[in-house]
C-alpha cells in the first residue's frame, strides 16, 4: 500500500510454512521481512534460512512503491542462498523497466565468477514466450522442506519434500503500461502431510479488471482469496479518483470478489488520505452488504494463515485492528 507516515510500502509473501515467494517489493520491504520474520525464532540466521528459500519475487508494475527495495532484497536472497549453498538463483517477474533498473542497480555489487543473483523475465515472456520455460519450471519444480509436524506423520515416505507452486498466471490489468495482476495456485502441506490447493489473485493496482474477472472464472479450481487493492472508500471524492487515478474503491473490490466467487477478499493497498480504514469505512453498519464472502483490511505486519480458518477469521481479525486502534492515543496512533 502507498506509504505514509502510518504505513510502509508494498510488499507481501507467500509462506506455506517456509517464505518462498516475494508479492511486491516496495521500500522497506527487507526491514520489513526482518521484523516480522526474524520474530519467529531467537536465531541470528533464521532470516537467512528464510530468505535462502525465496523462489520468485513478483512485481506489478514499475511505480516505485512497488520496486524501490527490489535490488536489496535480491541481494539479500542471493547472500542468503550462497551461505546456504542453493545454486537456484531467485527468479524476478517484473515490467521490462523494473528488470533495467535492476540490471543498472546490481551491476556495481556483480563481480566475475559469482554465482548469478537473479534471472530477470518479464510477465509477457514468462506466459507467452517459449524460450522462457526453463524459467516456469524452475518454479514449478523447486522444493521446500516438509513443515516438523507432517514429517512426523509420514514416516517411511520416500520424500519429505513437496513443491509448493502449481500454477503462475500473469494477467495485463487496467491501470498503466505494463500493469500485471497475479493468478497463483499453491500446495499448502496439512498436519496429515498431505497437499491443499490454495487458488489466490492478487490484484495488482487497477480500475476493476474484466481480463482479471474472466481469468479467474475459467480457473478450474475455486478462489480461496482475492488480495485487491481498494486504494479510495467508496464516497464521491474517492469514487472520482479512483477513476481519474485508475485504481478501485473499497466496495468495486467487494463487488469483484463477488463477481468470481472467492471465499474471501483482502482489501489493501489505501491511500495515504486514511490514516486508518476500519471495517466500518469499508461497509458502514447500516449499508447493505452484497458479498456473501469474509473480508478484511490489511495492515502492515500481517500474518495471515492460508487456511480456511484464517480466512474465516478475516472481519474478527480487521474489527481487533479496529478496537486497538481506536484506544491508541492520538499520540501514538502512528504506533498501531
């Protein structure tokens, strides 16, 4: 989401259990994977553990909210994975701008006989181009360790391995040149150590998206959550810049999350007029709600269980955020 003083810039990451996928790299991305990250455990080198498996990270599009801490992060992801051995460089999906821009940002750190950091694809490439195959399988066919608790119950398995990504969708959204949304289809182990589907859309920045709609309606299997962004509630003035500014309102997420059929939507990526969009912003008490899904607004440092109890738990969880947040100080609100 933009940043302000009350938020940071945007980033999220796909974690089934080990952090393997980078959605967004907005600045402060790396301090932000840090701090959240590093909690789990008391290890010095438990960020690097994690950063040593990342696979892909995924850009939008080239606002630099979305890519200002893109040549960091690849840095630490390639440090990570050298320490650890992992010869797999990590694979950027992202507009030919941004993949320029990181091709002149690593070039003073690259040195002859290192290990390559990253391999560049564009989201065109990446879906339509033959060449590119090597690519797609490299992340289809990487591997994350089996989570302690299913490795218990599978004793005698010939593997404890499981590849965590099924399918990658780049679908072109309505917002600016090269302005890509994400159809992504995860295998998510389960304490028996057997495999779940997880189908997730993250939207990118964009009016509503029929491309986006249509993409997600032919998927085969159903839309666990729609990450879309819902930049202005939904008020005249906000209704009017979304339109100027191609982005969306609060309630035409809801009504595109309502139109695919997911289960449950994340509303993200506010403008930096809000210092804070609770629940009631979203869909006032006495409005009539027409998304018969769970919902909830993201904040920054979430950490959200791709289960479906975590997306049951959406509104609970956003309407905590909200009562928190309402007995801050004014002083500290910034804090919250």
């Amino acid at each position: 989401m933009p940043t302000s003083t009350y938020r940071a810039e945007n980033s999220s990451y796909t974690d089934a259990l080990a952090l393997s996928a980078i959605i967004e790299c907005g600045e402060g991305t790396l301090s932000s994977l840090s701090r959240h990250i590093q909690s789990f455990s008391n290890e010095p080198s438990y960020l690097d553990s994690q950063l040593s498996q990342v696979n892909f990270i995924w850009i939008s599009h080239a606002h630099l909210d979305h890519y200002g801490d893109l040549s960091s992060v690849v840095q630490a992801v390639a440090n990570a994975k050298r320490k650890v051995r992992n010869t797999r460089p990590v694979v950027v999906i992202a507009p030919p701008k941004v993949l320029k821009y990181l091709r002149v940002m690593l070039k003073p750190h690259s040195s002859k006989g290192q290990d390559r950091q990253y391999i560049g694809v564009t989201h065109r490439d990446f879906q339509m181009s033959p060449f590119a195959g090597h690519v797609r399988s490299m992340i289809y066919d990487g591997r994350l360790m089996m989570p302690s608790s299913s490795q218990l119950e599978n004793v005698g398995q010939a593997t404890n391995y499981y590849k965590p990504f099924a399918s990658l969708q780049n679908i072109e959204v309505e917002h600016c040149r090269d302005a890509y949304g994400l159809l992504l289809e995860l295998c998510i182990p389960t304490k028996s150590g057997a495999l779940d589907r997880f189908v997730l859309c993250f939207s990118g920045d964009t009016r509503p998206s029929a491309m986006l709609t249509k993409a997600c309606l032919m998927y085969t299997s159903s839309m666990q959550l729609l990450i879309h962004e819902g930049t202005f509630l939904d008020d005249p003035h906000g209704r009017q810049d979304a339109l100027r500014k191609r982005h969306s309102t609060v309630r035409e997420a809801l009504d595109v999350a309502a139109s695919i059929n997911a289960e449950a939507c994340m509303l993200t990526h506010f403008s930096q007029r809000y210092s804070h969009v609770s629940a009631n912003d979203v869909c006032p008490v006495d409005a009539n709600n027409s998304y018969p899904g769970n919902w909830g607004v993201a904040c920054d440092g979430m950490l959200l269980p791709l289960t479906k109890r975590g997306m049951a738990s959406l509104l609970q969880l956003t309407k905590c955020i909200d009562a928190i947040h309402s007995n801050c100080s004014q002083d500290d609100k910034h804090k919250c």
